[in-house]
C-alpha cells in the first residue's frame, strides 16, 4: 500500500499558484519525499524531492512541514501544460534498491 | 544520450500468445524497474533490478519474466499473454545512488 495520502483530483486558475497536499503521517526519519507528474498518458516525470528542508527548483516548490507528516508541492504560476496527474511518494534512499511505489495521486485541472 | 527507450510502442496480442517488451537505457544507470498502467490507476511495479545479473519482484509479478543480463537492456517477458495484462508497460532507470528516476514512453499492449 501506498504510503501517502493525496486529494483524488484539484483545480487551478491559470497563472496562479497551484497547492498540491500529501499526507504521509507514517514517514521514517530516513524517507525521502519525492513528487512526480503523468502528463496524459506519457511516462512519469520527476518533480522535486526533499528530506525535511524546503526544496526549490525550476519546475517547483516542496514544503515539508517540521514534523515531516505533510508536505505541499506548490507550481509558482500555473499553465496549462501542468495539467497532470500528480505523485507525492516516500522512499529510503539508502540503500538505493528501494523501489518507488506509486498511489493514485491527485489530478491536476489548470483552467484557463 | 536516448534516455530510456521501450520497444515496440503499440502491441496487440492473442491470448496465449507469448511475447517480449524491450527497454534500454543509455545512462548507464545500475538500477532498472517496470510498471504497468490500467486505465485510470496508478502505476504498479512488476519486476525490478540493482544490476546485471540481479532480479526482484515487485507489487504485481505473477505472469511476467524478467532477466538482466546488461547493464543497458532490462527486457520483460510475457509467457502466455491473458486479457488481464492489457495495460500500458512503463520502463524506468535511475543511478542506484541517485534521486531522480527516468521513464520511458511507455508500450501499450492489448490482450484479446
């Protein structure tokens, strides 16, 4: 079973900051957070990840709360493109054989 | 570099029928996995491997083969295909010390 807990499915105005929730109240001092995105039916795409600091890249932001029990993912300014299902996943990083399992995430509607 | 590519893009098959679901990776990435796809679902992981040689099962590996005997090529096999295992097969790679995992486009196969 899927170590997360994700909305089903969210909606955006286009140009404003899409807030995607997870829920991982189970997390292990040495589980990382990584999210990923499904555009349409093409093959996952990775995102961000983070251990307990706040993460920022090109593509997004990664707020993990003090506890590490819920992160957010935050895309800055929307756009159409976004639109996407969205993976919020836990991991051992060491030793690097642990596979990613993936829930059901959260849809992604950017609406123009 | 190609990333990780998958072959053939499309397959429809009779049940029964055997069958193989290429995937080769240019990075030299040690760590290779796959998934499967059902419409609207998550991905599920099938099998997956830390290197040449080294093989695991993963959440759904009933009636799949695998075996890795490259670095670069992580081929999954289908003995006897069944209508079940229509889905869409995704092909991943990552450094076994790394945090982010690449995927392929992905084969969609039909079972009839």
């Amino acid at each position: 079973d899927a170590k997360t807990t994700q909305p089903p499915s969210m909606d955006c105005a286009e140009g404003r900051a899409a807030n995607l929730p997870c829920n991982h109240s189970t997390i292990s001092g040495n589980e990382y957070v990584y999210w990923y995105r499904q555009i349409h039916s093409q093959g996952p795409q990775y995102i961000i990840h983070g251990l307990k600091n706040n993460e920022t890249n090109e593509m997004a932001s990664l707020i993990i709360t003090e506890d590490r029990k819920s992160s957010t993912l935050i895309l800055p300014h929307a756009t159409l493109r976004d639109t996407a299902v969205y993976y919020c996943i836990v991991r051992v990083y060491y030793p690097g054989n642990t596979p990613l399992v993936f829930g059901k995430g959260t849809r992604l509607s950017v609406i123009a | 570099n190609a990333g990780v590519t998958q072959t053939p893009k499309f397959q429809v098959l009779k049940t029964g029928q055997s069958m193989t679901l290429q995937c080769a990776q240019d990075m030299n990435h040690e760590y290779m996995s796959w998934y499967r796809q059902d419409p609207g679902m998550g991905l599920r992981l099938i099998h997956y491997s830390v290197g040449a040689g080294i093989t695991d099962q993963g959440e759904v590996p009933n009636g799949y083969n695998v075996s890795r005997s490259t670095t670069e090529d992580f081929p999954l096999r289908l003995l006897s295909a069944a209508p079940s295992q229509t889905s869409v097969y995704f092909c991943a790679s990552r450094w076994t010390g790394g945090h982010e995992q690449y995927f392929g486009p992905g084969t969609r196969l039909t079972v009839t």
